[in-house]
C-alpha cells in the first residue's frame, strides 16, 4: 500500500495544518500502548509535519516577496510625492505670482466665468467699481449697475466688439464719476477677462487743453472785435441820450423806444466785457474773503431776480463750522460766480419751487463745499458734458458765457465746480481751498 501523500493545493493548507495539530494532540491523549500498536499514525504524523513545514517555507518566501513588493512600492511612492510636492511648490509659485501681477497691475482686472457671475477682481477693479472684492465676486455682471443704473461691465451682448474697447461714462458703486474703458476677452472653459481702464483725469486733461485751444481762439477774436463793436455801441448810446433829450416827455412812445435802445447797449456792452472777462480773467487779488458775508450779499443780490418770480423761494444753509471759513481771492469775481448759479437756477424753474445755496466744510477739513440746488427740470443728458463751454446754452436768450465765466473764475481761484442732476433739479457744487488757520483768523 502507497502511503505516500498526494502534493496538496495551496488552498487545503489551512486544513492540513489544522490536520496535523490534531494529529498531535490524538497522539497525546493516547497511551505508549496505542503509539507502539499505531504506526500508521506516526507515519501520518510525520507526513504532516512535513507539509507543515513546506507550507512553512512558502509562507517565508511568499512574506519575503510581499516585503520586497511593499518596498518598491513604497519607494515609487516617495518619487511620486516628491514629484508632486515639486508640482504643488511650483504651481503655488506662479499662483503667487500671478496675484503679484494682479495687484500691482494699474487697471482693473475683472474674471467672469461663464455662467457671467464674478470670479477675481484685482484691487485697481476695486477702486474703480468701487466696492471691495468680497462684495463684487459672486455677483452677475449684469446685476452689477452703479446708482444711476449704468452698466459698469461689458455683458454677453457686446460680442461684436471683441478685443475692442468701449468709453462709458459711468457713476460707479461708490457714487463717483468715471470715464472708464472697457476692453473683454475670451478664456478657456468660456470664462471671460475684462480690462477696465480709467480715463477719468486724462478726459479731463484732454477737456482743459480743448478749453485752453478755445479761449486761446476766443482771446484773439475778442482782443479783435472789442475795439470795432464798442466804438458804433459808444455812438449809439450817445443818440440814444440826445434823442431822449429831444423828445422829452411828450411822447411816450419815443421815450420807450430810447429805453430799449439803450438797454440793448447795455446788454450788448455786457456780452463783451464777460467776452473779453472770460478770455483774460487776470489774477485773482490775495484777499481774504468770509464766504458767509458774500453768500448774504449775493442773496440780497438775488432778490430782484425774485420780484418777477413770487412762487419761488430763495434759501441760504450755513453750517454752523462754516460761518467762519475764508479764503484767499477776488470777491468781486467770486460774487459773479455765485450770483450767476443762483440766477440761473431760479431761471430753471418754471412756475413754484426752491433754490437752496448750502455752505459747509469738507470732511477732510480742507476745503469750503458751496452747493447751489434748484428744484428745476435738471441739465439736458446732451448738455451735461459742454455746460462749462462758451456759448452752450439752452436758453433762447441766453449767451451761454455765465458757467463758463463762473467755470474760468473758480479755476482762477484752485478749486472745481461741477454739475450733479439730482432726484428733483440740478446741484452745482464748488469746492475752494481755505485758507491757513492764521489769515482765517485775521478775517
């Protein structure tokens, strides 16, 4: 009989181990009687322990393989993560670099992804729209309109202008006025770039030297009409006072006829000294003027223009820090510059209304705010970008030289005047620099 056992898969391993240890412990529990009369199990037994201990060895070499494996393993691991820490070092430096880039870049720079909501906003784009990133990122670009309704993005519609840039005058979020330039361009995924650029001080440069060509112009034409008209008013003003004495008083009509010849002189005489005014306003004089004490001369001033427009009503507002505040210039030119606004807004008003001149500081403390309000029909949307010119007018007897004469005086004196429509009429505010604390206290 063959006792030789049959080689055994390495799925029966666990059997035969299990096997052989109760082989062993039948062997035990049975006497020296039995182990004498059993050979057949000792046999048994010792074939048991030797698949024992081949199943052993494989389990050696297998541990061994395994070890060697997790090795290897374990080393392509660390090449990987090195690489990829290489990777992750690298791409955090062009990331920081790119936002580098992003804040020292002087235009703003807006990503909108594709779906139109705002991903990044450098901080020039804060400062020109306005608001910090945290509140513009997540926001949809066409939600994104300033407080007189502008579109301060491009939307998906100004696709014909790709790669081209487009000039809006817009009120940004925080209330100021900008001139922006506005150039877009596509991003992988369907994402979108916009480039905004702002061109509010070089529109303004570009204003006062159109302004400066005009009254450079405007000089020479008045230096060289001024002699030849005012000598023919001269000889009319002098007809017209020895036709008055002539007729008497016993023709009313002829003396109404001289009335109006000789207020057409006089109206016609004003028109060339503001020409001439306008074109060379001379050098404001070093006086200290108390803007208090000239706005209550300018609203007594203002009465008269009342007397023909009994449902309007004139008000003066003085901050109670501004009664004191002076500055340095010419009242006499200041007082034209205050009395034209004022005059022109109650002219704005067609029956009933309001004209409320308002001084006070400026926040920083630094400059005096004259606002002069009217509760009129506002500036024309086509006028407010040449209101400040000479001879823009929309009044059918108008000269159109009283805003620019007040425009030419205020910059004579360092300071800026604009013009705001409001919810109901018009506002032009003024700012003038004050004067130290010293010559105020002089005043």
């Amino acid at each position: 009989m063959n006792t030789t056992p049959e080689p055994m898969l390495e799925t029966e391993a666990p059997l035969a181990h299990a096997t052989v240890i109760a082989d062993a412990a039948l062997v035990t529990q049975k006497g020296p009687a039995t182990l004498a009369a059993s050979a057949s199990d000792v046999k048994r037994l010792e074939e048991s322990f030797r698949v024992f201990t081949r199943m052993t060895h494989d389990l050696e070499r297998a541990f061994d393989k395994l070890t060697e494996r997790s090795s290897r393993v374990d080393h392509e691991l660390g090449r990987t993560n090195k690489k990829l820490l290489s990777k992750l070092a690298e791409l955090e430096s062009l990331s920081s670099n790119r936002r580098r880039i992003l804040e020292a870049l002087p235009n703003g720079v807006v990503v909108v992804d594709e779906a139109g909501f705002i991903e990044t906003v450098n901080p020039a784009a804060e400062r020109l729209l306005g608001r910090c990133a945290q509140e513009l990122c997540g926001r949809h670009r066409q939600a994104l309109v300033g407080p007189t309704g502008d579109c301060l993005l491009l939307d998906s519609a100004a696709q014909a202008v790709e790669g081209g840039a487009i000039e809006r005058e817009v009120v940004v979020l925080d209330g100021c006025n900008r001139r922006l330039s506005i150039t877009r361009a596509p991003l992988p995924g369907g994402s979108e770039i916009q480039v905004l650029v702002d061109l509010t001080v070089v529109t303004r440069l570009r204003e006062q030297v159109n302004r400066l060509d005009t009254l450079a112009n405007l000089g020479e034409m008045a230096a060289g009409i001024a002699h030849e008209i005012r000598n023919p008013l001269n000889g009319i003003a002098g007809f017209a006072g020895l036709l008055q004495r002539s007729v008497g008083g016993d023709d009313p009509t002829a003396q109404r006829y001289v009335k109006n010849i000789s207020r057409g002189v006089r109206e016609v005489n004003d028109i060339i000294t503001n020409l001439l005014t306008f074109a060379s306003p001379g050098r404001a004089p070093e006086a200290t003027v108390v803007l208090s004490e000239l706005l209550k001369d300018v609203e007594a001033t203002a009465q008269g223009f009342l007397e023909s427009r009994p449902k309007v009503e004139l008000n003066l507002v003085i901050h109670p820090a501004a009664r004191r505040i002076a500055i340095r210039g010419d009242a006499t030119k200041l007082k034209i510059v205050f009395t034209n606004l004022v005059k022109n807004a109650i002219e704005a008003i067609a029956d009933r209304g309001s004209v409320t001149v308002r001084l006070e500081l400026s926040p920083e403390g630094r400059e005096a705010r004259i606002k002069v309000t009217d509760t009129g029909s506002g500036v024309p949307a086509a006028m407010r970008h040449r209101v400040f010119q000479p001879f823009a007018t929309t009044k059918a007897q108008g000269t159109g030289l009283g805003l620019a004469l007040a425009h030419r005086f205020v910059e004579l004196h360092g300071g800026s005047i604009r013009c705001d429509n409001v919810a109901e009429g018009c506002t032009f505010s003024i700012e003038l620099p004050l004067c130290t604390r010293e010559e105020s206290m002089q005043a």
